[in-house]
C-alpha cells in the first residue's frame, strides 16, 4: 500500500508543476540563483552576467510542451556541465493585476549535450498560470531570452558509483537526460543507468524517441521503465507501469541501496514527496522520505534536483 502521501490526491504526478527540469522547486528561489558568482565562463554562458539569446527553433514535443533550440554565437558551446542548470530571466507580470513587470527568473536543464556548437535547447512545458512558461510559449523565432550559467547541481565524476537510479516526472526528465548522455558518450564510464520515468499519458512521454533510442545502443547500461497515469486502449498494448508509482516497481527496475548506488529524483512536488520527500524550506536536500526510505535509500545515496 502507498504512504499517504502518495495516496493523497488522485494525479499526483502533475499537480502544481509550473517549473521544468530543475526539481520544480518553488518559485521564491530567484536570489540564490540570482546571486551566485561561480567563476567567469569563456563560454556562450556566464554565471555571473545575463545574456540575450536568439530563439532558432521551436518544436512542438507534445500537446503542451516544446523544443527551444537557441543560437549561440560563433558556434560556441553552451558551458554547461553535468550536473547543472541555468536560470532564465524575463520582465514579466507575475500577477495580471500587476501594474508593472519585473524581472522574474526561472531555472531549466538544457537538454542537448554540453559540447554542443553553435545551439542549445531547452524543453519546456507551457502552462497559462505558469509565468515564465507561459511566456516561452509566447516566444516566436528570432525572439531573444536572457540567460546566465551554469549553476552546479550534483558534481558528477565518471564511475563514482557502480549504478545509478533516475526517478522522473514530466519535464524532471531533463536533468536525468543530461546525466544519460555525459554517461553513456564516455565508454569509459562503466556506471550501470536505469530510468523509471512517469507521465499522464504515453503521449505524454517527453522526447521518448531518444530515450528509446539510447537504450536500444546501450542495452548492457541503459535500462528505461516507463509509468503512465492512462494508457491507451486500456492498457491492452501498454508493457510499462500504470498508476502510481510503487515501492515494488522501484525495487524492481533501480538499484538495491548501497554506497556504490545513487538514485536521482526529479518531478513534480505530488511525486517527490511520493518518492524520496521535497527538498528542505531553504532547498537544500532534506530528509530522504517515501518509497526510497521504505528501500533503504538514505541522503547518503539519493539526490534531488
């Protein structure tokens, strides 16, 4: 049986999600991102300044969420490294009622390699309340946004552990893609992937051809486990997971709880308590709570973006 707070609300999976691939923290986070002073990047990227970037390209992934691909000048790479994220900023309305905008700033992962010349892109689903969101939504090509970067997240080194479990939902796919990636284009890194990956419905499923397509080349070190809310044709064709997640899906398709494991979560606020627990008020960590307490993970092999 589910803890309660799984059992809670019937579509957990998407409730209150307004944020994409960054643990959809909540939204009075803009000055620790803000403020941050990593050292200065040769790259199209600066952690330390905003710069404006051309919108190239924009590809409807689903029936609300979409591939932004921007230019990056003089074919240069973006500068992001795994595990990281950068944060957008924009003169928005946070309100309607506002009288003026302000600047509102909002995190995202790339989700194309980081040694990518010349573009990088962005997935994100659009949501009318969702300001920042709403607001790619209504990005034309040849628009600019503001960005600055990378902001280091989980300080990933090849082979610093034997297996790694990633628990997504909905756009939390974006930094498990950016981890797959810098793991399997390095044949040297032996660490064993597997994904469980959760969304409304199979076509829901972000960016599912690569996903798909990773694991078909890397089958010895890429398992995915898909878990859908409603599958089509009442589940008659569908080989994934329906519902909820559970203690015994996860037991069955990520590593046991070791020190040579780790397991990454990323999704809505509903799946995270769910899963692992929210981070704390002050977005560090927290307590490890949940179907991976229930396993035997600890915040010495869980992390959440």
């Amino acid at each position: 049986m589910l803890p309660a707070a799984a059992r809670a609300s019937r579509g957990y999976l998407f409730a209150a999600a307004a944020l994409s691939g960054t643990g959809f923290a909540a939204l009075n986070f803009e000055k620790s991102y803000a403020d941050a002073k990593p050292p200065a990047s040769k790259s199209a990227l600066d952690p330390n300044e905003f710069r404006a970037f051309k919108l190239a390209e924009k590809k409807a992934l689903t029936h609300n969420t979409f591939l932004f691909r921007f230019e990056l000048p003089d074919g240069q790479e973006s500068g992001m490294f795994t595990a990281s994220c950068l944060v957008t900023r924009a003169m928005l309305k946070a309100k309607p009622e506002d009288e003026k905008p302000k600047p509102i700033v909002r995190p995202y992962t790339p989700t194309s390699p980081p040694d990518a010349k010349g573009f990088m892109d962005l997935v994100v689903k659009v949501y009318d309340k969702g300001v920042m969101s709403k607001h790619f939504g209504e990005l034309k090509v040849g628009d600019t946004l503001e960005m600055k970067g990378p902001m280091k997240k989980y300080p990933y080194e090849p082979n610093c552990k034997k297996a790694i479990g990633l628990v997504a939902g909905g756009t939390g796919i974006t930094p498990m893609l950016q981890v797959i990636d810098t793991v399997l284009a390095n044949p040297a890194d032996k660490t064993q992937l597997s994904l469980v990956y959760a969304n409304m419905t199979e076509a829901d499923i972000i960016l599912k051809d690569k996903i798909d397509a990773l694991a078909a080349k890397h089958p010895d070190r890429f398992k995915v486990y898909y878990v859908v809310d409603k599958p089509s044709w009442g589940g008659l064709m569908w080989k994934g997971g329906v519902g909820y997640m559970t203690k015994d899906m996860l037991s069955k398709n990520l590593p046991a709880a070791s020190k040579d494991s780790l397991v990454m979560v990323c999704g809505p606020p509903g799946m995270m308590e769910a899963v692992s627990g929210n981070k704390a008020p002050d977005y560090s960590q927290g307590e490890v709570k949940g179907l991976l307490k229930d396993l035997g993970f600890d915040s010495s092999n869980v992390f959440k973006f």
